[in-house]
C-alpha cells in the first residue's frame, strides 16, 4: 500500500495497511475479495503529505503494510475467527489498524479484536445501508448484520453512534426503527444533498468525544456515479468532496481503527471507484492521533 515496506507482524508500528480479501458475507454482487489488491495497485499515485490538512503521516510515526489476512473463503464462520484472531495480535501490539476490505461482514470481527482491547467503541458509519439486518435466508452472518451482532455482543457505545448516508428502497416504510431503537443516529443522504457536511462533523466530534472511535467506510456511500465498483450501488449518493469533509472532520478524535469496505474491481473498469478508496485510506491515516500537522 502506498509504496510502504511490507511487513509480517505489527510490534514496532504506529499504524498499518491491512487487506482481508472476503466476499463470501456478499448478497448482491460478489468481487470484493479483489479490492485490496486494486486498491493497492491505485495507491501508487498516493505522495506523502497532505497539503489540505497540514498531515505529515510518515513524518510523525511508524507505518507498514501487514499484507492480508489469511481468510477461509469456504467458510465465512471460519474467517471470521481468523480476522479476529490477527487483529487481536495487532491491537495488542499497539498499532491502529487501516484495512482494506473485502465485504462489510469483516468489520464484526474487527470490533470483537476492538472491543476487547478498548471496550465498547464509538462508531463512525458511512454507507448507503444500515448493515443492521437480523438475518437473510436464515442466515445471521453476512455483510447486511455486522453492526447487529455487534450491538448484541455489546462492541457498540450506541450513543455514540452515527450512521450517514443512509439510502435506498427498503421492505418495510420504518427501516431505521431499530437503529433509533438503539440509540443511534442516522443521517440519510437526503440531509446530505447539496451541502457541506462540516457543521454535522461537528456535531459529531461533540457527540463522540475522547473515547475510542471506529470508521467504517463502505465505498458504496459514495453516489455510483463517482465509485461504480462496488456489490450494492445505491442511486443518489455522497460526493467525494463530502467524503472527504467527514474523515477529515474527525481530526482530534481518538480514532482506534478504520476500514475501507466494499469495493468490487470487476465492476469497476476505469478503476477510479480503487483510487478513491485508496485516497479515503490516506486521509484516514492522517486524521490518526498522534499525527502532525503544521
């Protein structure tokens, strides 16, 4: 990722690349096992600062990238496991976690490696769907129940969760009754149309506070027209520029760990929906604590 050294385990990092190439937790369009690869292969035009922000990165401490997790792509319950577990040894090492996805389902065994370092984290969700379905097909494991199971394990801090982006047609007139239900708060993409999104961070930052903070960034957010690739496009998205003010708007908050999800490169020809991704990736490394910026 970004032309860094590869390395095979996290003790002496600050912060690391980390790809988990799952798609199996997929109910529409599958490729997202693919992502980290392409999303890797875009981030060579990635440099080493950020002018806009003033984030020196690699200036302020040690990064890497930690290749991807060895993933059961026959058995989602087995990857699962297997996310946790390599997680696990990175949090303890001390290294915030930025990782390439791979499906949404990834991010449940993200928070459990999370949760058990930190406790209930906050979250900071970005997606065109909730990801709080109970289950499909009888299944309760899969990229549309991640935030579900986390809720009843108990990773969430619910009041310190927020939801934007929110879209789409729905079975049912009330699809968000259960996400209020817990206490969390939805931004629907229809609040987001044609304005800036730097007053709601800032609501945000006061909601969240110093606590731990969790990004979740499902690419599919993004209106598809700006990020075609990816296994559930949603009509009428965010913009690019409003991506931007939302990781950028968590500057100062006591971010533990982000994720970059969903991006499928067979659907993604140009491979503009990658390069987006990579760069959402690098102004998440720079919006980490301990970060300079002049």
């Amino acid at each position: 990722m970004m032309r860094l050294p590869v390395q095979t385990y996290p003790e002496g990092l600050d912060a690391a690349f980390i790809g988990v190439p799952l798609d199996t937790g997929t109910s529409n369009r599958p490729g997202a096992r693919f992502g980290p690869r392409r999303i890797r292969e875009e981030s060579v035009m990635l440099r080493t600062v950020n002018p806009s922000t003033g984030a020196l990165p690699f200036q302020s401490f040690m990064v890497a990238d930690l290749g991807d997790v060895n993933v059961n792509l026959y058995n989602l319950q087995d990857s699962c496991r297997r996310i946790q577990e390599a997680y696990e040894k990175i949090v303890a090492a001390g290294c915030i976690p930025l990782t390439l996805g791979g499906d949404h389902t990834i991010t449940y065994p993200i928070l459990q490696a999370m949760a058990k370092k930190h406790g209930p984290v906050g979250l900071l969700h970005v997606d065109a769907h909730t990801d709080t379905a109970d289950k499909a097909l009888g299944e309760q494991l899969y990229h549309g129940t991640p935030f579900r199971r986390c809720v009843e394990e108990g990773l969430l801090d619910c009041k310190r969760v927020v939801q934007i982006g929110i879209r789409g047609s729905s079975m049912t007139l009330d699809p968000y009754r259960y996400n209020w239900s817990q206490g969390f708060r939805v931004v629907l993409a229809e609040d987001c149309w044609m304005k800036s999104l730097v007053p709601l961070m800032g609501e945000v930052r006061q909601q969240m506070g110093g606590k731990p903070i969790y990004i979740s960034f499902d690419i599919d957010a993004l209106d598809p027209a700006y990020a075609p690739g990816t296994g559930t496009p949603e009509i009428a998205g965010l913009t690019p520029s409003q991506a931007l003010e939302i990781i950028r708007g968590c500057q100062g908050l006591n971010v533990v760990g982000c994720d970059l999800v969903e991006v499928s490169p067979p659907y993604d020809l140009s491979g503009n929906t990658a390069l987006l991704a990579a760069n959402l990736l690098f102004e998440m490394l720079c919006v980490l604590p301990k970060v300079t910026t002049v």
